[in-house]
C-alpha cells in the first residue's frame, strides 16, 4: 500500500494502541522512533556500559542466564554471550509464521526497547527498524514459546546474518537478504542477546492481530446475524431499546443499536409482527451474545494494550548513569495477555456458536418456513446442507482451541522458571479460532443472502439490502448445485477486507 494510505507511524511520545502495530505489522507504513526514544535507549546502554567497565555485577549483563545466573563472566565473554544466547534459543520448531505475525512481533519488541529500559544500543534497534522498513522478514518457526524467548531468538539470528528470511518475495539466507538490502550483520554487545529473547513482545504482537480480526467480526456478526433474522422473519421487539437499556452493558447497547439500525425500516418484518410470541435464542438474544462478546473484547484491548506499552525486559535498566539499578523482576510474565487472548477466545467462540445455531435454522424446512436447503428444486440439489456441517466441524474445532493455555504450566530452566504463562501459546490458538470465526460468518452470510432472495429484494430493510447487493457482487444467487467451496471463500474474503457497506448511505 502507498504512504498516503499509511503515513509513517513515529512511536515513543505517546501511548501505543494496537491499530498503531496493525498498521505497520499488516498494512507495511514505515516506522522510526521519536528522539526522544532514542535519548532513553542511549542513555541505558550508556549505563550498561558502564556496568561493564566498573566490573559490578549484575544479572544478564555479566552473568550466565536462568539457571546459571551465579556464573559471572568476563567482558570478552558477553559479546559470545549473547551471540550464543541466540543460537541456542532459537530452536523453534512448525510451519513458519505468517509475514504479519512475524512483524508483530517485532513492532512489539521496538515498542518495547523504546522506553529506555532494556539497555540495548540505538544501533540494534536500528536494525530491528531496517528490517521493517526494507521488508526483510526472519523465517520464524510457530511453535516452541512457553511464553516467549525462541520466537524472537529466530528474528535475533536474521540480524546476526543466520537462518533464512523472506526477501522480495523469496525466502533467501538472511546474509544474502541483509546484504541486497545494503545491510550488514549485526554484533550483539552485552546484555543484548538476553533482551532480544525477553519480554512479551511475540505474544502482545500476535493478540494486537487478533484484535485486528476480532473487531471486525464483531462488526460482521451483527450484520450476518440481521440478515437471518429477517429471513426467519424475526419479532423485532426483542431489540427494544427500553428493554436493553435494563442491562447496562455498552457492548449490549452497541449491538442493539446496530440492528435496529439494520432492520428498523424492513417490510418484512412489518408484516411479520406477532407471527409467533417469541423467536429463538440464537434470534432474539443476539445483543445480549454479540454484546458480551465485545465486552471481553474491550477488556483484551485494555490488557494488550497495558502489555504493548510496558517495560517488559529483565533485568530493567533504571535510573541514570549517575544514579542507576539493575532490577531482575518478572515483567516478562505475560500473565494479563494470555488471560486476555483466552478470555476473547471464549468470547469469539460463542459468536462462531451463535451464529452457526442462526444459520442451522437457516437451512432447516422444519423452522425456516423456506425450501429445505435454501435451494428452489430441493432433492436433486442439496443447496447449502453441508455448508452448515462445515460450520459445526469449525464450531467443535473452536471448542477445542477456547480451552483456556494460561492454566497450564511446567517447570523449566532448572527449577528457575516454574510458573509459565503460555501466552504465545494462547495468542496463537486465538489467531487459528478467529479464522474459523471468519468462515463461520461468511457461511452464515452465504446462506442468509440465499434466504433473503425468497423474500425478494423489496421486502428487505436498507441496511441487509446494502449487505445482500454487496455480497451478489462477487457471488451469484444459487438456482441449481454448484461448487460451494468458492462461493464460501469469497464470502469469507468480503469480511476479511471489511467492506461492509450495511450501515452506510
């Protein structure tokens, strides 16, 4: 995309957001640093310096890591160090990370250098920029983070010159890549190798594109989810604002207020008032889901965010060169992120659940009032009966990947580290889970888009009218049996590029 489109992002005078990330993770906008980030980052590498030169110590500047922190080294060990720290982490294993994923994390861990508190040099960072900024991404093996360290030891290995990255569209030795792109390998000082591997950036870089997917199926589950409720010719009164307003839930209120909006002006569903006393839940309680569901995700935004902006490194570097500490903590535990990313799991999970109950009814004779399968020549065309199998199988899969990682825990490090937050884990299983969250929508809008086309178009509210016409332009109403698959795939494409024009004009 063009700089117009995403003007450069300048970091470290204000608090981050996570669309911030999303920008240059996904959409590519340059990113640099103000100077006054770069002032803290000079001034805590100039106290490891002279920590260094003083022969005082302290923990992974002059000592080995973990469990062998009693080990103090000399200064033209910690060069080796941290070179060796690296290699030896980065032992991840799995298909590699998605191009986004990988500069997520890397945004996350520039933002987190960027306080000054790491006690890396400007020319790391500096480094970390250009691989941004020049579209050189480290090939980052998926698994292997009981919370964090390996990830971001593959991307420290791409700035030493070793492994491979993804290069103009080719996956190249990283030498070859830093050196079409004019750079050179990089020579990690003290304490550098331990801050490339620590803190949460992995696991706060994924959740921020996991809030990225998630707002906008948020914003699609309500515009699907009218659609089927006015093709089940749904009893509008459920959404009476008096009667949400008893729950003072802003997600309620906010979902309530969107399909109103959506449906508010339908004949159909004019003439469909007292039709039946009470529609089902999947129908009528669809503030009450939808808005619990954007309830858990503010509270994640809340909780990423407070991660994205945090000194998350150990040890932290405070105070000045005059006046300093050296402080080993545990900022790295990411705790509130992987209790975020399993909370908005189980929330988005629910949506998927509710949606494929809505789009059951859809396809079923026995509810629908419509022909069995949405499809006017039932028997010889199956119409969109398996599509909804699909749906339950990505349902009971989501079942799966909404257990909660942040309950599991192991022993590592000798002992040292015993209590693990699992939280890339958890934002990894939340990024599969929203994907399947995705297809389940844009099955449920292919079926209610079908629904709708036995009503006809001037039975239609303007709002599921926008949606219905914006669907038909990249997939044709259904007469006969026909291979669904792409029919599905585009639909799912619609909601991924968030073109919905369903609130609009």
């Amino acid at each position: 995309m063009s700089s117009t489109l995403n003007p450069p992002q300048v970091w470290g005078d204000a608090p981050l957001t996570w669309p911030s990330l999303v920008q240059v993770a996904r959409h590519d906008a340059p990113l640099t640093l103000s100077d006054s980030a770069w002032q803290r980052i000079a001034q805590s590498r100039e106290i490891v310096g002279t920590i260094v030169a003083t022969g005082q110590v302290a923990y992974g500047i002059n000592t080995g890591l973990g469990a062998l922190c009693n080990i103090t080294l000399s200064e033209d060990e910690l060069s080796q160090l941290s070179r060796n720290t690296l290699l030896s982490h980065a032992c991840g294993v799995g298909p590699t990370l998605a191009r986004a994923e990988v500069r997520a994390i890397l945004c996350a861990a520039i933002a987190n250098y960027s306080h000054g508190k790491s006690g890396v040099s400007v020319a790391l960072v500096q480094q970390l920029l250009a691989l941004l900024n020049r579209g050189i991404t480290p090939q980052v093996p998926s698994q292997g983070s009981v919370g964090y360290l390996t990830h971001m030891a593959h991307i420290g290995l791409t700035l030493l010159g070793i492994g491979e990255a993804e290069w103009q569209g080719r996956v190249v030795p990283a030498e070859q890549a830093l050196a079409e792109a004019g750079l050179t390998p990089y020579r990690p000082g003290a304490k550098e190798g331990l801050s490339l591997v620590n803190g949460t950036p992995c696991m706060t870089g994924l959740a921020c594109l996991a809030l990225d997917d998630a707002a906008r199926l948020l914003d699609w589950a309500d515009v699907t989810g009218a659609m089927s409720f006015e093709a089940l010719r749904g009893q509008l009164v459920a959404f009476d604002p008096e009667v949400l307003a008893l729950k003072a839930s802003p997600g309620i209120q906010r979902s309530g207020e969107r399909l109103r909006q959506l449906l508010s002006d339908s004949p159909l569903l004019k003439a469909s008032v007292g039709i039946r006393t009470q529609d089902a839940l999947s129908l009528r309680s669809m503030p009450q889901v939808h808005g619990a569901c954007r309830d858990q995700f503010t509270h994640a935004v809340r909780q990423v965010e407070t991660e994205l902006n945090a000194s998350t490194d150990n040890p932290l570097i405070l105070g000045t060169p005059d006046a300093w500490r050296v402080v080993s903590q545990s900022n790295p535990h990411g705790e509130s992120v992987a209790m975020a990313c399993d909370l908005l799991a189980i929330a988005l999970a629910e949506l998927g659940s509710i949606a494929e109950r809505r789009l059951d009814r859809l396809v079923n004779p026995l509810v629908s009032g419509l022909p069995p399968f949405l499809v006017a020549e039932p028997g010889v065309n199956s119409g969109m009966m398996i599509a909804q199998y699909v749906a339950a199988s990505l349902c009971a899969e989501n079942r799966q990947l909404a257990q909660p990682a942040v309950l599991d825990n192991f022993v590592t490090s000798g002992l040292q580290e015993d209590h693990l937050s699992l939280g890339t884990g958890a934002a990894l299983k939340l990024l599969k889970l929203v994907s399947n969250v995705g297809h389940i929508l844009a099955i449920e809008y292919l079926l209610a888009a079908q629904a709708l086309e036995f009503h006809g178009e001037s039975q239609l509210a303007a709002g599921t009218r926008r949606a219905w016409q914006q669907l038909r332009q990249v997939v044709a109403c259904w007469q006969q049996d026909r291979w669904l698959a792409p029919d599905i795939a585009r639909a799912a494409e619609q909601i991924r590029a968030h073109r919905c024009d369903a609130l609009e004009g």
